[in-house]
C-alpha cells in the first residue's frame, strides 16, 4: 500500500453496499442509514442511525459497517458515531429501495 493512497468515499459507500439490514434485506446505503463518511488520512468517521433505536439487530448492523470499512486497504481506525437525530424515516432510501419495498 502506497502512504499517499486516497480513501474515496465512494470506495466506502460500495463497500457498505455489504452491509444488509437482516429484517429488511436491504443496505444500509439504500436505507439511507449513513448520514455523513469522514476521511482524514487513514481514520474514516461514519455518521449513521438505525431504522429504530430498538432495532434488534442494530449491533450487527453497526459492527458490519465497522468490519467492512476496515477491509478496505489504507483503513488504519473506524469510529462508529450512532446518533437518532434526525430520526431514520422511509424518506432516506434511495428510489430503488422505496420501489423494492413497494413505497
């Protein structure tokens, strides 16, 4: 790996394309779960929320966003700031996923 590598935003935002809500089998980009991807040399902050605050299964979401960023060559840290506000609404998918969903 070169030290002057790059890591895109876009590169994360494919790779998220991984990470799929288990009740909705749908990702966390097309939900609309990821609120704003930060880079600083090799140290990648992730603004998201959950679809709920009670979302059980809300630790596997968020512990596969951590997972998948990591794969990513250059990644040295992830953080993971979970927040609720602006609260998750259907509104934050992508026209794909609305249509999918029948929305």
């Amino acid at each position: 790996m070169k030290s002057s590598q790059k890591i895109s935003i876009e590169k994360i935002k494919e790779k998220l394309k991984e990470c799929v809500d288990p009740e909705i089998g749908l990702s966390v980009i097309d939900l609309g779960l990821i609120y704003n991807i930060n880079v600083e040399e090799n140290k990648v902050l992730i603004e998201m929320t959950l679809t709920t605050p009670f979302c059980p299964y809300g630790f596997m979401v968020v512990s596969c966003v951590e997972e998948k960023v990591k794969e990513i060559e250059g990644v040295k840290d992830v953080k993971i700031n979970l927040v609720f506000n602006p609260p998750w609404s259907p509104e934050k998918m992508s026209e794909e996923a609305r249509k999918k969903l029948g929305l």
